[in-house]
C-alpha cells in the first residue's frame, strides 16, 4: 500500500468512520428518548391535575432533547464529510513510480 493512502485511511477515513458510527448510535438513543418526552408532554397536557411547573419542566426536557438530537445528526454529517473527504483521496492519490517522470509543467 502507497504511504499516501495510508495516511489518508489512518487519518481521514477510520476517524470519519468512527464519528459516524458513534453519532449514529447517540442519535437513535436521544430520538428515543425525545419521543418518550413528547408522549409525556402530551400525558400531562391532558391531564386534569398537572401544574403550570410540571408542564413546564416537562416541555423544556424535550427541548433538550431536540437539541442532543440535532447535535448528534450534525456530528454524523460531519463524520461522514470527513469520511468522503479520506474516500476522494484515496481514490485521486497518483501511484509513484520509481522513475522520475517529467509532467507537461516541467519542461
């Protein structure tokens, strides 16, 4: 394997990899849990005897819950641009050749 290609593996495509799996696994965990938050927002909203506090409280779990949620889709974006980045390389990186070619730029 081309040294080249190595490094864009070790560097770009294994860590985008990684960022994508983890992202991904945080994301189905947090959607989860915003959903349980939703049905319980929507429990108490129609209950009789709930409290301005305790709706409150919990609306706002689900707002942090939508924002874990948005983080963790933008991580896996970011994984996954890394992952395309280290792909592109490794795809468009010339093989070396042990003779010294001159290129059209040289002469």
């Amino acid at each position: 394997m081309n040294t080249r290609k190595a490094i864009l593996l070790i560097t770009l495509v294994m860590p985008g990899l990684a960022v994508v799996g983890i992202s991904l696994y945080w994301f189905i965990l947090d959607y989860d849990a915003l959903g349980k938050a939703e049905n319980n927002v929507e429990r108490l909203a129609k209950g009789a005897k709930v409290s301005y506090g305790q709706l409150d409280y919990a609306y706002h779990r689900t707002l942090a819950h939508r924002i874990n949620v948005f983080a963790d889709g933008t991580w896996g974006l970011l994984g996954g641009v890394i992952t395309a980045i280290g792909i592109h390389g490794l795809a468009t990186v010339r093989e070396q050749n042990g003779s010294k070619e001159k290129s059209v730029l040289d002469k």
